[in-house]
C-alpha cells in the first residue's frame, strides 16, 4: 500500500460498492476505507428492513377486509412486536451478510478507519497517509436529529435504531412526513401502535402535485393523526414526550425522528480540495461524471446530497468507478427520474413532477381508484394516478400518484417516459382484465380526450390511416 | 324497424357491447339481439366473479405467512364458504348491472330472443325477420362440458353454475387445467377445499416454455395434486363421482368442469352465408378487419374462437363496431399477445410464445425468485421468468412466466415488445429497490450478457459513445 494507489474509495455504501465493482475490474492498486460497521445503509437501517416491517405491518392490517371477503376469526388475531422486529433483525442480518462478503477477500485494501481528506490525492487514515491518483468519496448519511432531542432523556428513535429495539412504546409520534416518515408512520400505526404523525410543510411523501397529496392525506388520516404545517416541539414530561405543534399536543412514549437525512461530510476535509464549497460545505459535483470540478475526486450516493435513492446511488458509485480507472471521466446519461413511497397505496413519482411542469405546454389526465374493478374486488378501491403530457406532442412527461399496484405501474411508465412515447401509443399496448393498469388506461385516455386531432380508436391501422379516415 | 337496417348485433357481451359502442355513435338504425341474460360473460361468469373468489382465497391462504411475520392467532381464522360465495354474487350483480345499463335505454332495439341466420343480411328472431346491410356476430362461447356428466345425477359445476352455490364440496375435482382450471382449483384449494386437479396434457394454464410450466406445477403441487398427462373419465359411485385418469383416481363430493369453452354457433345458421366453413363450421374471418370473407357480416369476440379474452373481445367489437358503418373496413394492427392466469404467483404468456421462438435465433434470459431480494421481506419468494430476445437485433420478443406480481411486470413487457425495445434500451430505465421489477431486470442482465458488443454499462453515455470507448 506504499506508493499512489490508483484509488482510493471512501466508503463501502452501496454508492462505494457500486464502485468498487467497477474499480475491480480495471486496477488491483487501490483501498476501500469505511467507518463503523461494514454493510450498507440499504440493508442496515435503510430499505431493506424498513420494508420487513412494511410487510408485516400491512399483512396485519389486511385483516380488516376478512369479514367483507367471509373469513372468519379477525379478531383473534395479534401482532407481537417483539416478534416482527426479530424478523426484522434476522432478514436485515442476512442482507448485511451479503454485501459485507463483497469486501471479505480484500485483505488489507479494505481499511476500517475515517479518512480526512488532505487534498485532492491524499487523505489521512487511522494515522497513516494515503495518496491516490484518484479518489471516491461515498461516505453516506446520516439520519437528522436536532440536537437538544438528544439531552431529553427519552426514547428518541431514529431508522439506525428502531429496528434494534426488543419492543416498541405504545404511543410514539414519527416526526417529519416525508418518504421515511409516511411509511414508518403508516407500518408502525398497522401494527397496532398509536401514531400521530407530525409534518413542517402541509406537503407530504415528496409530493408536488396538489390532488394526489390531498388524496394521500385523506387516506392516511384514515389510519393515523397527521399534523401538517407546524414545527414540532419536543419536551421530556413525567409519563412520556409531549410533542407540540401549532394548536396540537400530545403525549407519547417514544418519538421517532424522520427529518431527513444529512449527508457525511462533516470533518471530512472537503475544504482541502481547493475548490468552492457552497453554503451547505459541498463542492461541485457533475451528475453525469460524478466528478467533483475538474479533479480526480468524484463524491457518490447519499454524500452528494443529490438524491438519497439506492439505485441513485447505485448508478453514481457506477460512474465513478469507471470514471476513476480511465484518463478522460465519460459522461453518462442519468435514468428518468422515479421515486416510490412505500406505504399502502404506494406513491410515486416518474419523471417530472407537477411542480416542474409549464401549465401552459402540459395536459393532465386522471383517474381515481374508488370505482375500479379490479381493486374493488380485492378491496384496495382506493387512491388517485395523474399524468403530466406535453400538449403539442402528446409525449407523456410525468406521474404523481397515490394508488394500489402504484410502484409497478411507476416502472411502466419510467419505461414509457425514457422512451419518449405518446399518449396514443401508450394507448396501443394490450391492458388485460381484470387488472389495476385499467385504471392507468383510463388516465391515458382523458389525456387523449384532450389532445388534439384524436384518433376514434386507441388501435393503430394497419393502413397508412388517419383519424379523418374513420369519420 | 320495419325496412333495411344499418347493423343488426347479435349478442350483447363484451364483445358486442364493444360494438354497440361504436355503431350508436354514426348510426340509430341499429338492433342488438340478445339470447339467455343480459350481461357479459365477463360479468356474470367470468372474470369478475372468479377474481372476487381467488381475492378471498388468497387473502384467507396468506394466514400460513402470519406466524413467521410475528402475527398471531392465524390458527383461529376459519373461511366462510357461503359468505365467500354471496359476496362474490353481490359483486357480480353490482358489475352484471353496470353492463346492463349500457342497453336499457334502447328500447325496442334491444330485442331478446335467439336469432337465426338466414344469409348474410337477414336473420329471424322471436319469429320475426330482420334486415340489415350489416351483421355483427357476438354470441360469445359456453363451457364444455362431456354430455355423458350431466347424466351422472351428481354435482358437475361449470363457471356457469359455479358461483351460484350456496355452499360448496368438501372434496372437488377440478378437471382441466388451462387458465381458468389453475385459477379455480388453486382459489378453491386456498378457500379449505379438498382439490384435485386433472389435466389430460402436462403442460398447464397456457404454458409453452417447458421450464416455466415445471416451476409452476410444482408450485402448485405444494397446495393441491395435479394429475396430468391422462384424460379424466367420471364415474358415479354412492359416496360421491369417482374421477379416473391413467393410474390415478379420486372420489370426490363435486367436479368442476374446466375443459375450456366452444363458441356459440351451432344452429346459428352460419352455413346460410354462403362461404366455406371449416371442420368446426367457422368462417373465414379477417382478425383485422373482423370481417367474414368478403361479405358485410362480422364475428367477434369468443363467438369467432380466436382468443377468449376480454381485451381483445373488446378490441374486435370495436373494430366491427367501425367497420359496419363505414363503406370500406378498415384495417387496424392488433395488440401484443398478452395473456394473465390470475394464479399466486401470477402466470403470465407476453409477445411471441416460447413455442413460437426459432431456437437458432433466439436468446433466453432467466431469473427464479426464490432468493429475490423484495419477494423474501414479503414471503413471496417463488417463481421464474423466462424472457426471449432476438440475438441479431437484442429486441424483446416475448417472456413466460410464474412470478410475483407477474400480472404487472406483464404489462411492463408488454409496452417493451410493442415498441419494438432493445435489452440495452430496456436496461436504461430506472429499477427502484426493493421491487420485484429487479427480478426482471436480473433476467434482462442475463440476455443483455449474451448479446455480442455489449456495454459495460447499463446506462447511455451522453457523448457519441460505444462500449469500445469504456476500455
């Protein structure tokens, strides 16, 4: 490890690992240094088992349709909390497992220690130097917890240590209502615990689009308390936590913090770099090299504070091992953008949102799920999917939506979007029945309602054929 | 409705309604014939009834997740067979009313009788001939069923007869296993009943590809006995209706009759059209334009036994619907196959059929799901999916299937192979983690890994750029 190292990758996320892969194949010279436990945010704290519980949590409300579908015995039914965590921690074990075994063989070029960065070829590590031609840094995030929370002396959660807890309180209130934030609110509310749910902004699940968050609300405010537009207050009183906000009060066991994430870069060493930093102390970064200016430095995943999404992340970590290991960094194309919520009914958004979109060029179509076959007969009638298209050429451009199915038909139409494809010809592909992308079509369909010179058929002629032909 | 009229419709299911649609739209000089109920198949019979049963089903058979999710009490849950049963009718009629709205203000040309052809512009119905430029066929089909069983003085179901039990069998044979025999012997397996299922060929619900077919079987053999390979013969015996197939045999309380369904021709007078009919006294019919020969006659929908599906009975009702009130018909292209056993995990057939593939020509990309990342956290963790890519081009042609969510990632598929997409193309689009959709795009990896010149990269560059550039 004497001499420059081809790279040096700080950090063994998914952002880093991604790297890694890409660096592996091209150059054995180089390090992977990571600060605390190895494993990803991903599987650690993150998607993974957030999602463990998401199931469980949904599984256990599910009873509430058995009377209407003739099942008998709901009632007796439990969920034992200490049982879905240790679920929970057994799924979140095996995943850790597996991205810990990427770096296993690595032998003394994967370091446990914090680097500090001492320019843009040399960082500092558990008291050694290290130099490198080039440098990634993939160093994460961490969740956001303001800091007098800590001094209450009451349980204060956040996503790194709910899943470690061998029982949860009775009463908890999730602070902040964004992604995390709605779908911890929502899992832990479905398994029987008293959530209120406390958002700053009346916005909730990263939504933009005015009807699908008020859609969203009121669906939720089925399950759980939600208070939006004030900031929450936290004091330590005798029987628990009062949280306050605005007008509202309320006193819980524990609180579970979802205000966002920060990322890592405190103490770093970023302003060793030599390049500006901007008032958050982040350097600028190119999203289609994920170079830092123009140094050999590129900084990936949730360090970059550009979009905490795995397969973000992924990709960056991707580009950045490629752009690490060549003499001229390519420039790479990004994905359309698609974000998922994962509560019930999911939320998403594909591509541009309602609040990027010029009202005067867009077109929206839509469709509620209250009526739709296929969810009434399963008993998830409910949410709302817009569509965002571009009036002039029909191409679709965007979706918002709060609806069952909701992350499976996000994945069609991101495919729909990339592709740059038309209303009518989204029109042309099969929708079988009974299916929820029905209710998909039918959005499709009063977006073609509003185009001009519509076809009377969604099907194309086999014929050099316009609509004037069919009148 | 003396004189000549502009269309006479003959049955008011899917297909014709979807015909009725159009016709009403250019002309009021029309008549629709009904024979039986009014209502579609799909309604009364078909799709809708038998999803609301396979939603209760699944619902009651997902307690044997319960306990490792840490819920408890899944011991106590009972199905309410008769419960089971009425809702399914309540949904039905609240669906069959719907369709049946579409004709109640017709008034007398909404006639219910049977009618007979008597050429290809005139037919009798209720004793009273009518004339028409045009005639639309649309007498949908009826199950099969082997006229010796109705002797048998025992309870033989069809989808006909089925949901409109009371109470069903303790023991059932279901005999036939396309689609609607695997929906229905797995729903009635998952609802406590004690089900076998006969099957004369050994492959099942529409499968081609040999090693989907082999998952799925297995699959289902975890929950009931399959027997395939041997034609079912039914015998009456005192306690019940002995089914023998090969070596196999069962006694069992009820069989439902699955053997698929023939179209509603006979004595319809097709022979009075003056062209050639086939060895099941079909007519030539052009699945384009749905026209008969040459002549200004239509048949559309189960009635022409193409594809007995309610999608494409729609699509050709609508299609006749234009074309028998235009003075040349047009020709439309017809939709990607698609085709969706609403089976758990989901079986799903898309674009070219793995029976159709030219071996030397053709890519095989593959991913089971029992070790997936999303699927484990839920429990659902089982399947495969085969996709088929052309080696030349590296375009999608079509994919088999026995996974989760499969219904979904059908339509993904299906707007892919519509739009004529490459595997690379397919790659670009964002895969959100965790999702089932990352199953797909594993089996995408596996074609993309076989095709010549491929990138290193799943993303574009944004610069002219080719894999050659990355090395």
């Amino acid at each position: 490890m004497s001499g420059i190292l081809d790279v040096i990758i700080i950090g063994a996320g998914s952002a880093g690992l991604a790297a890694l892969r890409e660096v592996r194949k091209r150059t054995q010279s180089f390090v992977i240094i990571n600060d605390g436990p190895w494993g990803t945010i991903c599987a650690r704290v993150g998607c993974m088992p957030s999602k463990a519980l998401i199931e469980a949590a949904n599984t256990f409300y599910h009873r509430n349709t058995f009377t209407e579908f003739g099942i008998r015995g709901a009632d007796s039914l439990t969920s034992d909390i200490p049982a879905v965590l240790r679920r929970v921690r057994r799924l979140r074990d095996d995943f850790v497992a597996s991205t810990v075994k990427t770096t296993e063989d690595l032998g003394d070029r994967a370091i446990s220690g914090r680097a500090h960065l001492l320019g843009p070829d040399r960082l500092e590590v558990n008291g050694q130097i290290l130099c490198a031609r080039n440098i990634i840094i993939a160093t994460g995030s961490s969740p956001i917890v303001p800091k007098p929370w800590n001094t209450l002396g009451k349980p204060i959660f956040t996503t790194d240590t709910l899943f470690e807890q061998e029982n949860l309180p009775a009463r908890m209130a999730v602070v902040g209502m964004g992604p995390i934030g709605i779908e911890m609110a929502q899992a832990l509310s479905r398994l029987g615990i008293d959530v209120v749910g406390f958002g700053g902004s009346q916005t909730i699940a990263g939504l933009t689009d005015p009807q699908v968050n008020a859609v969203t609300i009121n669906l939720l405010r089925r399950e759980f308390s939600l208070n939006l537009g004030e900031k929450a207050e936290l004091t330590a009183v005798n029987d628990g936590l009062r949280v306050q906000a605005g007008d509202s009060e309320v006193v819980v066991d524990g609180v579970l913090a979802a205000l966002g994430r920060h990322p890592n870069i405190s103490n770093l060493g970023l302003e060793t770099l030599g390049v500006p930093l901007d008032d958050h102390g982040m350097p600028p970064i190119n999203p289609n090299t994920m170079q830092v200016d123009d140094l050999r430095v590129f900084m990936v995943g949730d360090a970059n504070d550009q979009a905490a999404i795995l397969h973000e992340a992924a990709d960056e970590g991707h580009i950045a091992g490629i752009n690490a290991t060549r003499s001229v960094p390519v420039c790479f194309t990004r994905r359309v953008p698609l974000a998922i919520v994962f509560a019930d009914p999911s939320v998403a958004i594909v591509g541009c949102r309602y609040q990027e979109l010029d009202d005067a060029k867009t077109l929206i179509g839509e469709v509620t799920f209250d009526n739709q076959g296929r969810s009434r007969l399963g008993q998830y009638n409910k949410g709302i999917l817009r569509l965002y298209a571009e009036t002039d050429s029909g191409r679709l451009l965007g979706a918002e939506m709060c609806a069952p199915a909701g992350e499976h038909m996000a994945h069609w139409l991101a495919l729909a979007i990339d592709r740059s494809l038309t209303v009518p010809e989204l029109l042309r592909t099969p929708f079988y029945h009974p299916v929820l992308e029905e209710g998909l079509r039918t959005a499709l369909r009063t977006l073609a309602a509003q185009l001009p010179a519509g076809s009377e058929s969604d099907l194309a002629s086999c014929d050099a054929f316009n609509s004037e032909a069919l009148d």
